[in-house]
C-alpha cells in the first residue's frame, strides 16, 4: 500500500471534518462517530490516545445532559424541550467524530513528522517555522520555570499556600521567565540571521524528495576577494543615546588564512567587536558604528547580518540560543543552514559531513539537539557555523564549556582550516587558562579599547589561603548530612548514596566531582529544596526539610549557576533589597545594609542600572549582593567562578573570606578549591568523600 | 518578516503554552494562555499580535486537539485588540490597561460566543456547565447564557494579561525596548 503523505491526509481529515459538521446528524454522523472512535480503539499505535477522547468527551456528555437534557428544567418545574435532547445527542457525536478522527490524523503525523514535512513543502517556511519552534522554546520553559521556582523558593518565596500567597509568587516567576527570555531575543534572532534563514525565497530540504535544489548547482563562483578579510580603522561602537563610545578600535585587520586571537575581561567589549564584523549593528545590538568597519573588502553597514550570512559567521557563548529550533537531530541541525543558502542536497550532504567532521561531533549525529551537554551542544554551534563555509569566522567564548583537552584539538583544527581554505578566524576569549590553545594574542581589550599585544600580566589579588587554624573546630556544626540517599524519579540507580558530612560554624568545603555526579543536587539537598530518599540533612540540628521556606531562606543563601534566573526587578537596588523585604530592620538600616553589599560586590554607582543590561560577571555579582545584605549560618555556592575573569574573581575570593558563615562550594578548578578551602568533599559515583 | 519579528513571535507562543501549562499545574482559577499574545501586541503592532494568537492556537491543536484550533479566532481577537488599544494609548497607565483588559473581553465575548454555542452546543465538559445550564433552565436563551459565562470566566484572565504584560514591557531593559517600535505606546 503507498503511503498517504501529511498533506493528503490532512485533506481527508478535512473532508472528514466537513462531513460530520455537515451531513445530517442521524445516521450519517452517529455512524463517522462510531467509525473514527472505533478506529482510535482498534489501531494500536493510536489506543494511547483513547484516554484523552474519553476524558474530553465523557464530561462534555455531562455537559450535554445538564444544559439539553432537561433534568434541571424538570427539577426547577419549567417545561423541558425533548427535541432538545436529540439535537444535542447529535452534535455530540459530530464532536465525537471530529476529535477522534483529529487524534488519528494526530497519531499518523507526529510533530516530528509534520514539520519535516511543512520545511519541505510549499508553504513560506516562516509558518513552518513559526510552527516549528515554539515546541522547542516551551520545553526550554519549562526546564527554566522550574529553576526560577527552585531560586525563588530559595529566597523565601511561597511556592505553596494559600491562593493569594500563589498568586503573589506568580509575580516572582513569570518576571524572571518572561524578562529573560526577552533579553536572550535579540541573541536568538541573531543566531537565525547567521543561519541565512529567509535570505533567499525557496530553501532546498534533505527532508523532501530528491530534487536538485533551488539554485543551480553550477553557480558562477563570486570573484575571489584577496585582501584583508577584515579590516577596522579608527572605529568606534556608540550605545543608542551616548555619545562616548563604548569600544574604540584604533587598529585591527586579520588576512586571508590568519587566526586572530583577542583577550579581554568581563564587559571589555568582545561581544560588541563580535555583533560588529557580523553585521549585527544596529539590527540585533542597538547602537551605531563610527568610523571605518570593512569586511571583505565592504563597509559592514552595507549588508544586513542575514545577508552577511553567507561569508561571515559568528558564533556566541551560549549554545542554546543558538539552536534553531526546527530540527530533530544534529545533523539536520547542521543542515538547517546551507539548506537556507538553497544549495543542491549533495553540496549540503557534504558540508554537513565534513562540518561534523571538524567539530569532532559525527558520532552526535543522530542525537537530539535539546538534549546535548552544554560542550556538546557548542560543538554543534560552532559545526552549524562551519557548514556555512564563511570567509570570516568569530568566536566569542564559543569553547567555554568545552572540555579543555578538547579545547586544544578544536584550536589547530580550526587554525589548519582557516589556513586552507583562505578564510580568517577571530577568536575572542577572556584572559586565562583558554590562551594556551592559541598563539599569541593579537590584541586585548583594555578600558573600551582594543590594543595591540597580550594584555599585560593580570594582576591577579591572590587572596590569602585559609585562615581558618589547624585545630580542632568543636562547635555544635551547622550542617549534618546523616546516610543521605537519593534517587531522581523514574530513576533505577541511586545518584547519592548514604552521604555523611559535617560543616562545622565558620568552616568552607568545596564540593568537587565529574559532570552528572550529583553535585548540584547535593546542594539543592542540603537547601532543603527537595527531598531525600533516605537519610536527613540538619541545620543547626534541624531537619532543612521541615522549617518554613521563609526560616530556610533566612538561614541558607544559595548561589545558584545561573544568578539572572532570579532577577525580576528592573533595577540593582530594587532586586537586592528584595532580600530584605520580611526583616525587621529600618529603612535607613536596609539602604545602608545594601550601599556596603553593593561596595563589596563592586557595584557601587549601578545601583539604578537594570540587571540585565550589566555584563555577565556583574549579573552574578547582584545575586552575590542579594546574600550579602543578609546574614544567616550557610553558603551555598554551585560554581560561584565560572563567569569571571581574574578581576572579579579576586573580588569574589574577598567577598567570600569576609563572610561568617559556613560556606559549601562547587568548584571545577582544582586551583581554586585547593587554595581556599581547607576541607574538600569529592563526590563520584553516588558515594562522597570528605 | 523579519527573523527578528518571527523570533518574538515564537517566543510569545512559547510563552503562552508554558504559562498555560503553569497555571493548570499551579491550579490557579485563570488560564494566563494570552499574556504572549497581548506582549507580542505591544511589542510589535496588533496584525503581529493577531499571527501569534492564531498560531498559538494551532500549535495547541496540533499538542493536544482540534477544540483549541476552533477558538483560534479568539485568540486572533485579543491580539488585534490588545495592539489596537495600545495604539490608542490605553496601556500608558494602570487604570488603562484595566479597561483594556476589560474591552478584550468584550470582544472575545462577541467572537468566543457563537464558536461555543454553535459549534459545542453552549458546552465546555467544565464547571462552567452549571452555570449555563441554570441559566438557560431560568429562562435565559443559550446564546446568552454563554456570553455571560464566557465573561464571567474571561475578565479576570484578560486584566490580569495586560497588567503582566504592561509590567513586562515597562521592566525591560532599554537596550532590548529600543529594538521595538511599539514600546512607546507603554509608558
């Protein structure tokens, strides 16, 4: 039997559809009724699906009695109308027939295959697109929603209780959700221009048959450009509104063939040099370029980002964001771009296979994308970028979660690569442990300007070692973790098993493991934020998961990975003060509680700025101040360095020997954990040792 | 369209489907499924506004079935209101986002109606059935009853979508509110 394709079928829902609304109820719809839902019945792919007809139809058949059926006229004593009755038996089996044939016609063409279908149809591919990644970005939601509830609950916020505690909560979840994902959008639509999505008006599709694509394949090649690939001069980047630029560019230019690698800290300026060479200015970064951008031998503003697409990729930070949202696997995620560029399938299939090569990510190929770890999934951005086969290529911290082994291949592939084909590479990366992967720095970013050379040795404020004395720390501890088990719902193995620890007042431990070892939820254990199998973790000899969430968030801060899941004030001082809002003190108490958190943390003067305009090092800095202004008996710090560069991390170190509290840590630098922390609890396979 | 545009447009039916989803599993008595809608609609202009009210709801007929396709033009409905009204200037304030939440609901009332009374015989399989069926035992037509229950159910969901998205749009930080035209409507 040939197999009826999407498109087909939905013609036959349809003429279905039309038939049960239309045709006389009796028998033509008793009889479609009773054919579709037997069918729901009889198909086995598609029983699962019988329980959500029941549930719909079941209560609207009750529905139906109680508004048609005339039991209630008959009760209150009016006349009942039993035409009424059949005319409302009718229509419900036409909803009957309708539902059960859409629950067919929704089992033989899953999501998955729908959208295949609709990218390689007729259809504009931006309704396809707009059907397409919704689906992605509500699980990515989801995900999300759960851990601004986790960093909400953790503060002190009620997740539970009455409905106006609820609804009062729901202002502390729904800002951090919806206000983050709007800050990630001009991110997000970005990553969609570099994939060339809407550059030309048909895309070509693996998905659909075999057809040459769009464009012919002997396309006359572009008259080969051999200057500088680019090319800066005396520019200058000017924020919507301000006339002192934000980065000044006296010099920089990178030849065909070249690697240009380029150092700076927190908020110095990569992104910006980044959102400038490709050609994101003004459209996705609002501002103004001053001075002399070219690229490929073009001004930069004469093109739009998309249009730049084809020659000039960039790739940022964060993968996700960068994930198109359309595709099932890897590899059609790969694909997704050249397919834009509507390039014949071959020339796709090849640049796919070789981009998957370069990456080091071909036996990824058939994965989901949503479901990568986080170096895996820039791995992926950074293949989807090479499929595009750019002449210029910039990196903006695009190896950050890579594997440093990994790190070290990725550099001389990409070096070899660009010194093969011709093309450049930008490469922009926070001063560290990241240079050793590359030759020199060309320049570095210093106070908004971008300077020849490596920056000059960091000055790193080695903060000193423990000062905690050898001796014996007696105190009653502050946290007891007693044969602690737990296991993940749905889970057979256990992820902790039988923990023991003890912090004892004024004590730090950092808390060290492989990836998935269980160390984040050790902590959320220990915060009382969920609950354990077996076993108890004490505060101060209670039982965490008995106190009230108020009670816990006054005694336990916790700094959690990701500090802008929190943030739901549009100001600094708005969203530190929050951690004051149930204490006792005065207001001139909390204003200056909150000027020395803001001192301390380095934010002094931003205290009117928005959270999510300040750079990332700063952005964790506002939650380390919403602890700061508190003070209870417990610190926990999941992977409080990951964001700074030797600058704030030296402000941290002091920020963190100032407190008096016990301090537990996540910690992936061995450096770190090794000169701060005088206890350290390694956590493998499930079993921790102290 | 700009990918910049159809990127906020799936982000606000995103929106719509999580926050729905939320609301059910926090049991809270509103559907909060419109706040992306009317965010795309002061963002970005009632027609932009109406395309995600509409696809919104075919994404939900694709999750879960065709009932939420057929209210489609109910969501259509509180898009192009919600862009119209912030045109008009009624989202410069709070009292005006009030009334615009209220004049939404007027409109879903007039489209939402006839789909539910035709289409479903005035039935919903919710507790909303009590009501329509008092109603109509009463005395009261069915066309009537319905337009009362689907504002009774409507107004407070509606009201508090624009305030969440007045609040959202006034928070965002300026270098994103630069990027939309619409935003100055929201003062």
């Amino acid at each position: 039997m040939r197999k009826i394709g999407p498109f087909r079928s939905f013609l036959l829902w349809a003429v279905w559809v039309g038939g049960s609304m239309g045709l006389p109820a009796f028998p033509f719809a008793a009889v479609m009724a009773g054919l579709s839902a037997g069918a729901v019945l009889l198909w086995p792919r598609a029983r699962r699906r019988a329980k959500a007809v029941a549930l719909f139809m079941l209560p609207l058949a009750f529905g139906f009695w109680l508004i048609h059926g005339g039991a209630l006229q008959l009760f209150l004593g009016v006349a009942a109308q039993p035409s009424r009755a059949v005319w409302a038996l009718g229509l419900w089996l036409r909803i009957l027939s309708v539902i059960s044939a859409s629950q067919l016609w929704l089992e033989y063409v899953p999501p998955p295959v729908l959208i295949r279908s609709l990218f390689a149809g007729r259809l504009p591919a931006s309704w396809a697109f707009l059907l397409a990644s919704p689906l992605l970005l509500a699980g990515q939601i989801r995900a999300r929603a759960a851990q601004v509830r986790e960093a909400q609950l953790s503060r002190g916020v009620p997740v539970h209780g009455t409905f106006f505690e609820r609804a009062s909560s729901l202002t502390a979840l729904v800002f951090p959700l919806v206000l983050g994902l709007l800050n990630e959008l001009p991110a997000r639509s970005a990553a969609l221009d570099m994939k060339g999505f809407g550059l030309f008006p048909r895309r070509s599709s693996l998905a659909g048959e075999e057809k040459t694509g769009p464009r012919p394949a002997s396309e006359p090649a572009p008259p080969k450009y051999h200057g500088a690939m680019a090319a800066v001069r005396e520019a200058a980047f000017l924020a919507p509104g301000e006339t002192k630029p934000v980065l000044e560019i006296p010099e920089f230019s990178v030849s065909p063939g070249d690697t240009a690698f380029l150092e700076g800290g927190n908020g110095s300026g990569k992104s910006t040099l980044a959102s400038m060479l490709s050609g994101a200015v003004p459209e996705h970064r609002g501002g103004s370029i001053a001075g002399e951008v070219r690229v490929l031998g073009e001004d930069v503003t004469s093109r739009s980002c998309l249009a730049w697409s084809p020659d000039v990729q960039a790739v940022q930070q964060n993968p996700v964001l960068s994930l198109s949202g359309c595709t099932f696997t890897v590899r059609e995620e790969v694909a997704f771009g050249p397919e834009n560029l509507a390039l014949p399938p071959a020339e796709i299939r090849s640049r796919v296979e070789r981009a998957l090569d370069l990456a080091g990510i071909a036996h990824l190929g058939d994965r989901n994308p949503a479901c990568l770890s986080g170096g895996e999934a820039q791995k992926l951005a950074l293949a989807s970028a090479l499929a595009m086969n750019p002449r210029l290529l910039v990196l903006d911290e695009a190896f950050s979660r890579i594997h440093p082994a990994d790190r070290h291949s990725l550099a001389s592939v990409l070096r070899r690569q660009a010194m093969e084909t011709g093309s450049a590479l930008v490469v922009l990366e926070k001063p560290g442990n990241a240079s050793s992967s590359w030759s020199a720095p060309a320049g570095h970013f210093r106070d908004g300007r971008l300077l020849p050379g490596s920056s000059p040795v960091p000055v790193k404020r080695q903060s000193s070692g423990p000062s905690l004395s050898s001796g014996i720390n007696d105190d009653q501890p502050v946290l007891e973790i007693e044969n602690l088990s737990f296991r993940w719902k749905g889970e057979s193995s256990p992820l902790l098993r039988s923990v023991n620890a003890v912090l004892r007042p004024g004590e730090r431990a950092a808390l060290t493991g492989p990836n998935g070892a269980g160390k984040s939820t050790l902590m959320r254990l220990c915060a009382g934020l969920i609950e354990p199998e077996r076993g108890a973790v004490l505060l101060g000899g209670v039982p965490v998961g008995s106190m009230a969430p108020g009670e816990r968030a006054a005694r336990i801060g916790f700094l959690f990975q990701d500090a802008e899941r929190q943030i739901f004030h549009s100001t600094v001082a708005g969203e530190v003060l929050f951690s004051l809002r149930n204490s006792p003190l005065s207001q001139d108490e909390r204003m200056e509680r909150m000027r020395q958190a803001l001192e301390v943390t380095g934010l002094s003067g931003k205290e009117e700025k928005h959270p999510l305009d300040l750079n990332a090092a700063e952005r964790r800095m506002v939650a380390v101040a919403s602890l700061s202004v508190r003070e209870g008996d417990l610190l926990l710090l999941d992977e409080p360095t990951r964001d700074f560069d030797p600058e704030w991390q030296g402000r941290f170190e002091e920020w963190m020997l100032s407190r008096p509290e016990a301090i537990v840590a996540v910690s992936h630098d061995p450096e770190f954990s090794g000169r701060l922390f005088p206890a350290v609890w390694s956590l493998d396979s499930g079993r921790l040792t102290t | 369209m700009k990918n910049r545009t159809l990127v906020l447009i799936a982000l606000c039916i995103a929106l719509n489907i999580g926050l729905g989803q939320a609301a059910s599993t926090l049991k809270l008595p509103i559907f909060l499924d419109s706040i992306g809608t009317v965010l795309a609609a002061l963002l970005m202009g009632p027609w932009i506004g109406m395309a995600t009210g509409l696809v919104t709801n075919l994404l939900w007929g694709v999750i879960s079935g065709p009932v939420a396709a057929a209210f489609a033009p109910v969501a259509m409905v509180i898009g192009l209101v919600a862009g119209l009204a912030a045109r008009k200037g009624l989202f410069r304030s709070l009292a005006g986002a009030v009334i615009a939440g209220v004049v939404i609901t007027l409109f879903v009332t007039l489209v939402a109606t006839p789909i539910r009374t035709y289409l479903f015989g005035g039935v919903t399989g919710s507790g909303a059935d009590f009501f329509v069926a008092y109603l109509t035992a009463v005395g009261q037509r069915l066309l009537q009853s319905v337009a009362l229950t689907v504002i009774w159910t409507n107004l407070v969901d509606k009201i508090v979508a624009c305030l969440v998205a007045q609040a959202v749009v006034r928070q965002l930080p300026g270098r994103i509110r630069s990027l939309f035209p619409g935003a100055e409507n929201v003062a």
